[in-house]
C-alpha cells in the first residue's frame, strides 16, 4: 500500500489540465472499513491537503454521525476521490474530476483494502463510474432506490451547500436514507 500511495501522490499524469497544478488528495489504510468516493479537491482541499476539509465535509460527517476524529481515522474510513487534484472551476462551480484518475488507481487501491465493508458513493460520478448501467435514470432516483445497491454500495447525493434545494425537495432523504446510513456506518465502524 505504502508504494501505491507514493505513486498516487507522486502522480502527474494530466498536469497540463489542472490550473493549481497537481496535488493528489487520498486518505487509504489497508485495514479500511468503509470507503467514501467522492468527486473530485476542492480549492479548500487542494491548500490544507486535508480530504473533506471544508463546508461539504462537515455536512458528510453529520449525515454518517461521525466524529472529526473517527472521520479522519483512514482504519475506519479510506477518503478516496474520482478525481485525486482539484480540476479548475466551471460556470456552476467546480468541473468534473478528470477522468483519468479513478481508471488509473481505483482497482488498484481497493485490490489493497481487504478488509472493505461498504463503499459509499457521493454523487453522479462515482455512481456512474461503480453503478455503470444499474444506475437508475437520474440521481435523485438512484438515491431514493438505495437499497438495490446494499449491502456493498450506498448512494449518496453530494453534501455541498449547494445543494440545499435538492435537499429540501426531497425529504424522503433524511427521514429514509439518512437513519439507514447512520445504523451501517456505526455497525460497520464499530464491528
């Protein structure tokens, strides 16, 4: 693993697309529980190197019932993106992760965690990427249909503050999804 994390870091496979240049972002241990995939640094991330370090991740940890310290654990949790560097901004934000990330490394770190119990997918990319054709017609669908993808994946849309609207057109998310989150994440942490 040790060596895996060292190319990861050291990687610089698509510099000339990044506008703050490379800086691989991963948190992985070999006896990780559970691994969240999520999108992609943001320009919070990409300075403090720290996964999940801003508003989007503070969410994330109240919607799993995590502690800082039990979230930032890579024993318990491998903070794994689809994209590894922060990808520049779009018109409604940041851009996708860049594809050549999760094809390059994603087999091989989970070929080094053998001890995975759940993978958590944060948004369209890495449902699409994982789910491929299982995935329902949309996000919100894919979501709402949690359950067809246990007891390996849970579908999550992203924390972002950005999307509070989606999170207050869909209730069902934190009377439905949320609790069932919480029992697998605490069974699986603690277990």
């Amino acid at each position: 693993m040790e060596e895996l994390l060292f190319q990861i870091r050291d990687c610089s496979h698509c510099k000339e697309y990044l506008p703050l240049g490379p800086r691989p972002i991963i948190a992985v241990h070999e006896k990780s529980k559970i691994a969240i995939i999520g999108q992609a640094p943001g320009t919070k991330v990409h300075q403090t190197g720290i996964p999940w370090d801003d508003p989007s991740g503070k969410q994330l940890r109240k919607w799993l019932n995590v502690t800082d310290e039990q979230f930032y654990d890579e024993r318990l949790f491998a903070l794994i993106p689809m994209g590894f560097c922060y990808p520049g901004k779009g018109k409604s934000g940041d851009l996708p992760p860049r594809p050549e990330c999760a094809p390059l490394w994603h087999n091989q770190l989970m070929d080094h965690m053998p001890h995975l119990k759940l993978i958590i997918l944060i948004g369209q990319y890495a449902q699409n990427y994982y789910l491929g054709n299982v995935m329902k017609r949309n996000l919100t669908e894919t979501v709402k249909n949690y359950h067809e993808y246990l007891p390996n994946y849970f579908v999550l849309p992203h924390p972002s503050p950005r999307n509070r609207f989606w999170l207050n057109k869909n209730p069902w998310f934190g009377k439905e999804v949320l609790p069932e989150l919480k029992k697998r994440v605490s069974s699986h942490i603690m277990g």
